[in-house]
C-alpha cells in the first residue's frame, strides 16, 4: 500500500516523489534489516578510517627509518636492509589497501541486497548517489592512497641513498 505525503512538493521534486510503498517486512524482520544495515554502514566507515590509517601508519615507519638510519650512521649494508623493508612494507600495504577495498565492496552489497527490503523512500533517498558514482570515488581514493605510500617510497629510497654518498 502506497502513502501520499501531505506536505507539499520541494523545489525541483513532484509530488510523485514522495510517494511511498513501505516494506513489506514483519516489525521483527524489519528490525532484523534495519540492525544489518546499520552494521554494515558502520563497518563501512571501519574500514575506511583503518584504510587512511594504514597509509598514516606507513608513512611514519617510512620516516622512522629515515630517522634511525640517520641517527645509527647507517652504512651502505643497513641502507640496502632498510631499503628492502621499505619495498616489503610498501607492497604489504598496498596489498592490505586492495584488500580493505574488496570488504567495503562486500559491505556495499550487502547494503544494495538490503535496500530491496526497506521502504521507497528508503531507495530513492539512497539513489542520490549513484554506485558508479561511489565507485568512482573509493577507486580514485585507491589509486590516491596506493601513490602516496610508493612515494613516501621513494623518498626513502632517495634519503637512504643520499645518506650513503
């Protein structure tokens, strides 16, 4: 069953907007979904606070190393030691960045799969931004992310072998 909203039509929507079909769930199963998107909207923001911090967290091992290799005097061997670690943390991080992307992936399916259950409005709300949209942005948030640690990289690579000149 559809309800009309009784109050009037915003700027640039009709009235057909605001036309709602509620879910179709029992109180119980409602709840139920209800619970699932919250968790899921919440691991969502986990994993994109963990994202940013993994790229923090990098960068600040990078600049340890920059600062214990000054501090030790470190010679040619220690430099190629340092060198390597960078180059495996670098890419351990960027593999975990990939990895974070595919979990938020499946936590915007599981929110999709739940939105078919809620209420239109729920939907229409929801489809302001477009999944083509979001995946846009977390892809472009990717590839930033993903540069900022190969070039926190490289500017060890650079200190270190100035370091041993």
């Amino acid at each position: 069953m559809a309800f009309k909203s009784k109050r009037p039509a915003a700027k640039g929507y009709s009235a057909d907007d605001f036309i709602n079909s509620p879910s179709l769930l029992d109180n119980k199963s409602h709840a139920e979904v209800c619970m699932l998107y919250k968790e899921s909207t919440e691991t969502l923001r986990f994993v994109k606070n963990l994202q940013w911090k993994t790229v923090g967290a990098t960068l600040l091992t990078f600049l340890g190393l920059i600062f214990i290799a000054i501090f030790v005097k470190a010679d040619a061997g220690l430099t190629n030691k340092f060198m390597a670690i960078t180059l495996l943390l670098t890419t351990s991080v960027i593999f975990t960045l990939v990895i974070y992307q595919f979990w938020m992936h499946n936590e915007m399916a599981k929110i999709d799969r739940i939105e078919t259950q809620l209420s239109d409005i729920f939907k229409n709300i929801r489809s302001l931004k477009s999944s083509r949209e979001a995946n846009v942005h977390r892809y472009t948030l990717l590839v930033f992310m993903s540069v900022v640690v190969s070039l926190g990289a490289l500017v060890v690579y650079l200190s270190l072998s100035h370091l041993t000149t």
